[in-house]
C-alpha cells in the first residue's frame, strides 16, 4: 500500500519541479544552445584571427581623438584595443548568427568605416610643393585670416523680463551718448557694465555666445546699440565698435589650409573612382512604379 502511494506522490512532485520557472528557463537555454551547435557545425581546431594593423589602429586612435577631443595615452590607446577586440569577436558572433540582417545601425556603421579607410589610405600621400602651390593658386581668394570685430555686450536675460530690460536700457541712453564707444561704460545706462572684445575672430565670438550671435555680428552697424540681441539663449545689448576685414595669406602662411583642401580633393576623388567600380561589380534593379507611387504621395 506505501509502495502504491509512493508513484502518484513523486509524479506530483516532479510536475510541480517542471512548472519551475527557473527550471523552464535553464531548459529552454539548453535547447537553443543545442540547436546552434547543430546549426553551426563543429568549432574550428584553431581559433579565428583577428588582426589589427596599422590603418585599423590609425582608425582607433582618430575615433578616441574625435570622441574625447585629445589623442589617446598609451594605456587608452590599449584600453580602446582591448574593447576594440572584444567587440569584434562579439560582432563575428553575431554575424554568424545573421544578427545584422535588416539593420540600419550595422549598415551605416559599416559603411562609415570602410570610407574612413579609404580616406585613411588617400591621407598617406604627401603632395609635392607644386601639387600645393597648384591648389592655391587656383582659388587664392579662398585663404585669408578672418575678419576682426570689436565689439561690447550686455547680457540682461531670458524671456519677457530679459527682452524688456535690453529694450529698456538701449532706448535710456541719452542721444549724444548713443553708439559712442568712449561713453562706455560711465554715464551709458547699461547696466551690468558691459563686456569688451577687441579684435574678435568670428570662432571666438561664437565660443563665448554662440554661432547665431557669431553672424549677427556681422549684420549689426557700427558705433551704435543695438537690442535685443538673440542668440538663442536670452537678450544682449551689442555695441559693434570697429571691424577690420580679413586679410589675404600668403602661401606659407596659408599651407597648413591649403594641405587640407588638398586631402580633401584626393579623398573626394578616390571615393567616386571607388564608387564607379563599385557600380560595375553590382546590379542594381528599383521597382520604378513603386517609386513614383511613392514620389507622388499615393503609398507603395
């Protein structure tokens, strides 16, 4: 009668274990690990390589420098190797798992390095002084310092308040006061003091207020306040004092630019070369009457 007992009483048991969520889970992990031993065939008796060599490690460093705004210390530069591997054996994984199908991220990242090698390859060449000289003279226009403006400012705050304030103290400077640099700051009913540039360039300007304020500068006429002033972020009272207009470089001065332009020319060049073979090697068909239905509006 005990032994009769004793069979009912452990199938319960066991019921009860395989209604275990964490069981189900264990269970289920086995299954699938399983299924992509099959899928995946026996394991290489040599590890795969992962090699990195000098336009890889070119591509790591430029990637931390535009990260971080500095270039990587040794032990950086190894950190960032080190996560660097990591993600490439995980990504490996992955596309063995055909993880990267349909996806947009992967594609563009993809995409984003193999240009950055072919403009690293292109960036190698060293131009000759005739190939430098060439570029320069072809637009010399082009080089010249930045124009100077010097200039004061009033910052009186955001909103209703900030904008009736700056409105305010410009409208309360008497007319013969008015625009005239030596009355600032005594006597020119501004307030706070104002601050003053001299011989700004337009990047200094829109560091300390931004790209908008950097523009408006150049809009503003001379030897008079103006206000308000919006560079996005609350009003200014800006008084433009003097300007002095960018001058022409001459060609050692303008080098360092004129190299640049040149890189960026051989890149440009490079990638359309590539683009073309690219073009001969792939067949490219587009459902045209999808394509205008969906040009027009009317849905695919």
């Amino acid at each position: 009668m005990e032994v009769a007992r004793a069979g009912p009483a452990k199938g319960e048991a066991l019921g009860r274990l395989l209604r275990q969520p964490l069981l189900q889970f264990v269970l289920i992990g086995a299954l699938i690990f399983g299924l992509y031993s099959v899928l995946k065939g026996a394991e290489p008796s040599t590890p795969t390589e992962i090699h990195l060599g000098p336009a890889e490690l070119k591509w790591l460093h430029e990637t931390w420098r535009g990260q971080f705004g500095h270039p990587p210390s040794a032990m950086e530069m190894r950190a960032a190797v080190t996560a660097h591997v990591d993600e490439e054996m995980r990504y490996r994984e992955g596309l063995a798992l055909g993880l990267d199908r349909d996806d947009t991220v992967v594609r563009r990242r993809l995409a984003q390095k193999y240009d950055f090698l072919l403009g690293s390859q292109a960036n190698e060449t060293i131009p000759t002084e005739a190939q430098l000289r060439a570029v320069f003279e072809r637009t010399p226009a082009r080089y010249a310092a930045p124009a100077l403006t010097s200039f004061c400012q009033v910052y009186f705050g955001e909103g209703a308040e900030g904008l009736a304030r700056s409105r305010a103290a410009v409208a309360a400077l008497a007319p013969s006061a008015a625009g005239k640099a030596q009355a600032l700051p005594a006597g020119s009913g501004l307030r706070p003091n104002p601050r003053c540039y001299e011989g700004a360039a337009p990047d200094e300007a829109a560091r300390d207020f931004g790209t908008v304020f950097a523009g408006t500068l150049d809009r503003l006429p001379r030897d008079a306040w103006r206000a308000p002033v919006e560079p996005g972020y609350g009003f200014h009272a800006v008084l433009v004092r003097a300007r002095i207009p960018g001058q022409p470089l001459n060609f050692q001065q303008a080098r360092r630019a004129v190299e640049a332009d040149w890189r960026a020319e051989i890149v440009r060049q490079a990638r359309e070369r590539q683009d073309r073979d690219l073009r001969k090697r792939y067949r490219v068909t587009i459902d045209e009457a999808a394509l205008s239905r969906l040009g027009a509006g009317t849905g695919p």
